[in-house]
C-alpha cells in the first residue's frame, strides 16, 4: 500500500478529521488493488459541514480579498510543491498516466492562484439615478455557503475550479467528491490545513450514500449556492432538487464535442490534435473529442496518419513511463464502451483498429471507427472511452448541421484555415467552447462552460466569479 502523509482516510469537517465506524474501499483501476480504506461518512456528517460552512461565512468573508489572496497563495504554493505526491495519490485513485496527473495537480492549482488575484478586482458600479436627490449604487457580496459534488474523472481539479472561485469570493464551502476518488479531495484537504485555511471554510464529506448526502447539500436552508460538475442525467436530479430552496445553480455537466477537419486545414496538426484530445484520460473527459467529422476530400489521407498515431499509443500502468493511455475507471465503464462499440459496428461502422480489451477487463484498446453517422450509438452517446468514430461530409453546412445536432453544448473543435470559414463556422457552433486550430483550450484565465444541456454557469476567468456572487443595488436618496 501506497504511503504519504498526504494520504488521508476520513472526512475533513470544521477542520478536524472525522471518523465513522463503516468504511469503504477505495481501488486502484489498474490492477483493482485497494489503495485505502476510508471512512463512510452519512448525511449527518453532511450537516455538520453545512453548520461549520455556516459557522465560519461570518469571519471568512469578512476579511479583505487581499488577506484571502494571501492563504490561497500559500494553498497553491503548497499544492505545487507536493505535486508529485498528489499526483501519484490522483493516478492510483483514479489510473490515468502520471504526467497527466501531474498536469491535472498544476491544471487545478492555477485556479487557485488565479482567483487569489481575481477575487482583489470585483468591481461595483454607481449608475446615473432618474432625480438629482438619488443614487444608484451596485456591490458585490459573497453568495453565502456553497455546497459542491464533483465527479472521479478529474478528482483534484474539479474541486479546485470551484473552491477557488468561492473562496476567494468570501464563501465558505462544503464538497462531496466521487466515491471512487475521495483521495485527492482529502490531500486538498490537508494542505487546507497547512496553508492556514481557518476552521469550517473547506470541508470535505466523502461516503457512500451520495443520494442522502446530496439531498443535504441540494436542498440545506443554509446552503445559498450549489455547484455540480457530472453527468447531464444527475446533473437534472440535482437541480430539481436545489428548486425546493431556490438556490443559485451552477452545472458543468456532459459533453459530446465534435471534431472537424475541414479540406483547408493543417492535416498534421489536425491528427495530432485530435489523438490527444480523444485519447487523454482514456477517452474520460467531458471536453473529450467524442465525434471526429472529415470532410470527403480529405478522408483518406486523414484516416491513415490518425490510425497510425493512434496504433502508437501504448497502454499500460498509469505508474508506468510513456504509457498514453491508462485502464479505464472501472469494468463496467469499459463494458459500457464495448457495448457502444459493437452495436454501431452492427449498425454499419467499420473497425479501424483496436476494439477489444486488452491487460484485463478495465482496459480498452485505442479504437477507431469509420464509416459511422451520427445517429449510431457511438456519435449519440457521451462515449466516456477510448474510442475515436469518424463521420465524414461533403459541405460546411452539412458538418455544422452534424455537429450541432447533439442536446450537449459543452466544447467543440475545427481545424481550417480559410479565414472566412473560420468566423462562420465559429459563430454556427452551438457550444459553449470552441477551439479553432486549437484542443487544448482550458485554462484558469477562460470562462469553462456548456450551454444546452452541458449546464450552466461559468469556472475559470473574470466570469467565474460572479457564479459566486451576489449583486446588490443600494438606492441612496434624500442627497
Ligand atoms: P455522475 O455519475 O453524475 O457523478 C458525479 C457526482 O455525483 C459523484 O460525486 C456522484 O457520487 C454524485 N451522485 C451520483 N448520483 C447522485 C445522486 N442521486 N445524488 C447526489 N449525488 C449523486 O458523473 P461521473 O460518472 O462521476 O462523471 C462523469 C460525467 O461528468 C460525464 O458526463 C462528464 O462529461 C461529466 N463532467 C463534466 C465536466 C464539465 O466541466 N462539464 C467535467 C468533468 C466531468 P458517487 O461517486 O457516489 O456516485
């Protein structure tokens, strides 16, 4: 068994660790190892970190942005400096291969630092008043507690995204990562401690008994803001449930982003793009390149140099040097694929290459289908897997009318390079994100979002702020 000081193994609430009399065990997906055990904590404990977010909003809040800057400074300087160890707790948790983990730790952090110095630049506004004895005045204040749950695919950073942009905002925060990978939450947890995050203002609940324990974090009176980020299908249980209170929402829900390779684009840029973007943690993200759309001129040369990049990655221990592509999060994600897999082959598509399991049941071989429309299981579906379909089009309306014809608008991206094709197709896409000639499109300092059924609500840039936030006018009159 793995050990650090940073391996942490019960809830974190008003900064004492709790424990609980069951436990579950927490696995290692590539070789279905336990990596700890951990308490189970229930919909009281949930509570509890509800009353000390609650307990700790009033002092929290009240400090300057510059005297928050300063702690979550320290919180990121830490978190950099124990990256290899939060990296290696991340890839053990949850598989992916060690630079991407270290890259998530690093991806996550940036938030932190970013929203150290952003929360020092929330700006009101005073607005010209219709009678000269009046004034319009506009502030900003802290939404108030903030309640999260957050998924296993990216266990650090979807954490960070958030707590960083509360935090700084002056809320307090309460988060209930993924049972799979209550880890990296803990580790965060910890080095709260070190950085000098006082008592309640960020806890972590972990258990088994999500439902109960959402229902506590959707619907607390004392819980003014709840976050999500997770599938679409949760994503609208969640938010039924937040209507009982009317809370402030905010959701980063699933994707299905195309990928679309236009006849003037950088063909060798195009490929290598789009085996990154497909194949980073095995196919599990939520900005993944789901569909890729070629147009016909241009399909045959695209498909081989893709095939042949993909035929290189090498599968493997996410522990393990130069592995691309680690085990999938459990055996019946894989078995989920293989099902998407084999009922659009019956469907008409064509096997590339791959297609199989491979190094036990929770690996999935980099595939690639050909010949696939986009109404096959493989194109309708969040795939969540390493597997690359291919569509391919004749004109550019056509490609757009594919593209969009999804009920997720979460990222999409297209190589071209005509500069006109460029605006149109930019402005036709109906998604949240879109990169042009580019894949690696997420970073602290650009508004992270969906629109359709990806969610709402923005992680990351100025905006990110305002999810977290409240306007308030001050009518000032008898002047
Ligand atoms: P999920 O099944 O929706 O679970 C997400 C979180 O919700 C987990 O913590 C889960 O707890 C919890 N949960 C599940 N059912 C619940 C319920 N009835 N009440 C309260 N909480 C509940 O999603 P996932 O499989 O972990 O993650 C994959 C999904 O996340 C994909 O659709 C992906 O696209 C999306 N995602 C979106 C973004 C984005 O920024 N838009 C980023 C990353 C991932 P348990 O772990 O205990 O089940």
């Amino acid at each position: 068994m793995y050990h650090s000081a940073l391996l942490k193994n019960t809830s974190f609430i008003n900064g004492k660790w709790i424990s609980s009399s069951n436990s579950f065990d927490v696995i290692n997906p590539f070789n279905n190892q336990i990596v700890a055990k951990v308490a189970d904590a229930n919909a009281n404990n949930a509570e509890q970190a509800v009353i000390a977010a609650k307990n700790a909003l009033k002092t929290w809040s009240a400090k300057s942005a510059h005297d928050r800057a300063m702690i979550l400074k320290k919180w990121f300087t830490l978190i950099m400096e124990n990256q290899d160890e939060l990296a290696t707790i991340l890839t053990l948790e949850q598989g992916k291969p060690l630079a991407e983990a270290k890259g998530e730790i690093a991806y996550g952090a940036s938030f932190i630092e970013w929203f150290a110095e952003e929360g020092k630049r929330v700006y009101g506004d005073t607005i010209q008043a219709p009678s000269s004895d009046k004034r319009i005045v506009v502030i900003k204040q802290p939404v108030g507690v903030v309640a999260a749950i957050t998924p296993w695919n990216f266990p650090n950073a979807m954490i960070a995204r958030k707590a960083a942009a509360a935090l700084a905002a002056g809320c307090t925060f309460v988060v209930k990562p993924a049972t799979l990978t209550p880890l990296s939450a803990l580790a965060l947890a910890e080095l709260s401690v070190q950085a000098g995050i006082p008592a309640g203002v960020f806890n972590v609940v972990v258990g088994t008994d999500s439902q109960q324990m959402g229902e506590v974090l959707t619907t607390h009176k004392s819980i003014a803001k709840f976050t999500f980020t997770g599938s679409t299908a949760i994503g609208k249980i969640l938010l039924n449930q937040c209507a009982s209170t009317v809370k402030k929402v905010s959701m980063e829900l699933g994707g299905n982003a195309p990928f679309i390779v236009f006849d003037d684009a950088d063909i060798d840029a195009a490929v290598k793009s789009a085996v990154t973007s497909k194949f980073r943690n095995a196919g599990q993200t939520c900005v993944c390149t789901n569909r890729i759309l070629v147009q016909s001129s241009i399909l045959e040369e695209f498909t081989t140099k893709f095939v042949s990049a993909v035929q290189s990655l090498k599968l493997g221990s996410g522990l393990e040097e130069n592995i691309s592509v680690g085990p999938m999060i459990t055996k019946s994600a894989t078995t989920d694929v293989k099902k998407l897999v084999i009922d659009s082959i019956t469907a008409g598509a064509e096997l590339l290459t791959g297609g199989d399991s491979e190094l036990g049941s929770n690996f999935y071989q980099a595939t690639v289908l050909a010949n696939v429309t986009n109404d096959m299981p493989i194109a309708a579906n969040e795939v969540f897997g390493p597997v690359a379909p291919i569509i391919a089009f004749n004109t550019e309306q056509e490609a757009i009318e594919v593209a969009n014809d999804t009920e997720y608008g979460l990222a999409a991206y297209f190589y071209a390079r005509d500069i006109g094709r460029v605006w149109r197709v930019a402005e036709a896409l109906e998604f949240g994100m879109v990169g042009i000639n580019d894949s690696a499109i997420s970073n602290a300092a650009a508004p992270f979002g969906g629109i359709k059924q990806s969610g709402n609500g923005r992680e990351g840039s100025k905006y990110g702020l305002d999810d977290y936030m409240e306007i308030k006018y001050l009518s000032m009159g008898g002047i």
